[in-house]
C-alpha cells in the first residue's frame, strides 16, 4: 500500500466530476472467462506495470483438484460421485463412488404431529477408483489408465491456467496493496475506492479488460454528500471490524509460534497492522468522520503486538497502573514523565 497519502489534504484527495465533488468510485470484478492462459495473464501484467509475482505460479496440489473436479462435470454421469477423502502431508485422495437406491421404509416423527411410516429409498456408496496425487514422488495415481490420462490432460491445462475465481482474488490482493479499497456493501462482491487512488484503480480496469477484450466493470462516482459519507464510513468500519477479528486470531496463533518466527516475519506483521492504521486514517481526513472507535481498536490491536515483542506477553505490565489512575490527572501526568519513552508509547492513556 502506498504511503504517500499520508500527507495529502481532503481536497487532494477528492475529485470533481461535472463539477460535482466525487469522493471515490464503486466498481464489480466481473471477468467474464471461467479459465485464463497464465502467460496472457502475465503479458497483460506486464503492459500495466504490475509485478508478475503477483501472479505466481499454479501448484500442482491445487490444479489436481480443479482438474479432478472438471473431469466428474465432463463426465456428467448422475450415478456416480466425485468424494474429497482427505489430504496429508504426503497425498491428496479422491474418490470416484457408485451411488446406490434401496427402497427402505421410514418410521418416524410427521410435522403435522405424530407419528407415520412411509416408503422412501435410501443411499449408498460403493468405491468404483481413487486417484491421488502423492505428493513425495509428485506424481497423479489411479487405478484406472483411463481416468488417470484424462485427469493428467486436465492437469497440464490448470498447470497453465487461473481460474476466474484463482485471478479475481489476485486482483483483489493487487488492491489491497496499492489502494485503501474496502467492500462497498459487504458480500456483494461490490468494491469502493476513494478518488486519490482512481489512478492505480484505472490501470486494473484496463487489465480487465485486456484479458477479456471488453468492458467487465463499471465504474461509478460517488458524490460528496453526507448520506455517501455515511455509507462508505460504515463499509470502513466493517471491514476494519473483520481485519482486527482476524488479526486477533492471528496474534493468539502468533502468541503460540513467535518461538519459531524469525525476525522479518515479525516485522511484516507488524507493518500489515500499520497498513490497515493507515487505510483509516485516510478515511477519517476523506469522509470528514472521526471514526474513533475503529481508530482505537487499531491503537489496541497495534499495542497488543508491540507489547508481545517487548515483553513476551500481550499485555504490558504497567498498563494495570494506568488504569487504575486513569481517574487521576496528577497520578497520570507523574507516570508520563517518570516512564522511559520505549515503555510510554506502548500504554494506553485513553
């Protein structure tokens, strides 16, 4: 993400359409292929600039499973059943069932109260091949020579390929990283971007539309009026909600593995926390809002962390003494000034 727009005004930030005051755009990815080439994907990167590691490589574990998973469509036999056994460290294990009906009778509990018997039939399965992809010895097993061909000829397609879903997600990580985007309306695959980042914004669009060779999305302006304020203070703060949700859970597994992290994974925890501070504070100057509690809840999350590197737990031992004179100016101003500053910017004084 960049960190330029930390020292943009509100008027940097907006743009004006018609005169008309615009504080960001909403937009839908909506590629329109189910299946891209990797190298058309990565040509079209390349003409917009993006890093191709962006775009990494398929692995053969997950294109074993889309193929397997294509292969029983083109099959389209209704009596039989693609089964996911299990995965391991050394193997993935599908496997190809035979459904089979038995008319059974059925005793039980009726919604109109009571009890009733009626005739109804009954599922079963019997194994008709497995196929694995073991991964010691990287290499596709079944016991079919026919479905193992056709499975491997999938393979080597999805082994060049991204699925839609596979590169929208791509695309939305490219966002996350270079804008302060968050869902417009949560779960509708409907995105905001405020104005300063219209720039990057335009540059995914055009890669959109250089892989599909036609409008896949549609960019609309949202004016500067406080219902649209309201609104996108309320996605921001959602999605601030969901971030810290998650990065809770992943302080307490970091709590559990920081003896195996090194030192750069800890950093880069740290500064994916400092991101998401600064995706809020822009929102704060954009909309005019003081979203103070999403603004707090990131002070305490951030906190949470750099105790833990100070002092291997994530709460700091002097904080309990702040709170307990949070109630006394004199207590607080003589704790302000007797603490070493490295101590002082880890306690909250809220």
């Amino acid at each position: 993400m960049t960190t330029s727009n930390n020292t943009l005004t509100r008027s940097q930030m907006m743009h004006k359409v018609g005169n008309v005051p615009v504080i960001g755009y909403t937009f839908a990815l909506q590629l329109k292929q189910p299946m891209y080439s990797r190298d058309t994907v990565l040509n079209a990167a390349l003409r917009q600039g993006f890093d191709t590691k962006e775009f990494p490589e398929p692995t053969k574990r997950n294109s074993f499973k889309n193929a397997m998973r294509a292969q029983m469509k083109l099959k389209k036999e209704s009596e039989k059943i693609l089964h996911f056994v299990e995965e391991t460290a050394t193997g993935v294990i599908f496997q190809i069932d035979r459904k089979v009906l038995e008319n059974v009778s059925l005793w039980g509990s009726s919604s109109d109260g009571g009890e009733t018997q009626i005739e109804t039939k009954s599922a079963s399965y019997q194994k008709e091949l497995q196929v694995v992809y073991d991964k010691t010895s990287d290499r596709v097993i079944c016991d079919s020579a026919e479905v193992l061909q056709a499975v491997y000829k999938l393979l080597g397609v999805y082994m060049e390929s991204y699925t839609k879903l596979t590169l929208t997600r791509y695309i939305l990580n490219l966002l996350e990283r270079n804008t302060s985007f968050v869902p417009y309306i949560k779960g509708t695959g409907v995105y905001f971007v405020p104005a300063h980042n219209r720039t990057y914004l335009d540059k995914i669009v055009e890669f959109m539309y250089d892989l599909d060779n036609c409008t896949n999305t549609v960019l609309c302006e949202i004016p500067d009026l406080p219902n649209a304020q309201e609104a996108i203070a309320a996605s921001t703060t959602e999605k601030f909600a969901d971030m810290r949700r998650d990065q809770e859970t992943e302080i307490l597994k970091f709590v559990e593995e920081s003896a195996q992290m090194t030192e750069r994974m800890k950093e880069n925890r740290l500064t994916d926390i400092a991101k998401r501070g600064e995706v809020i504070r822009n929102y704060e100057i954009l909309l005019n809002k003081e979203l103070r509690q999403a603004s707090k809840s990131l002070k305490a999350t951030e906190l949470m962390v750099k105790n833990f590197y100070k002092y291997g737990t994530i709460t700091n031992p002097f904080q309990a003494i702040v709170d307990e004179n949070k109630d006394n100016a004199e207590a607080i101003q003589r704790i302000k000034d007797s603490v070493p500053d490295d101590v002082l910017e880890l306690l909250d004084f809220s």
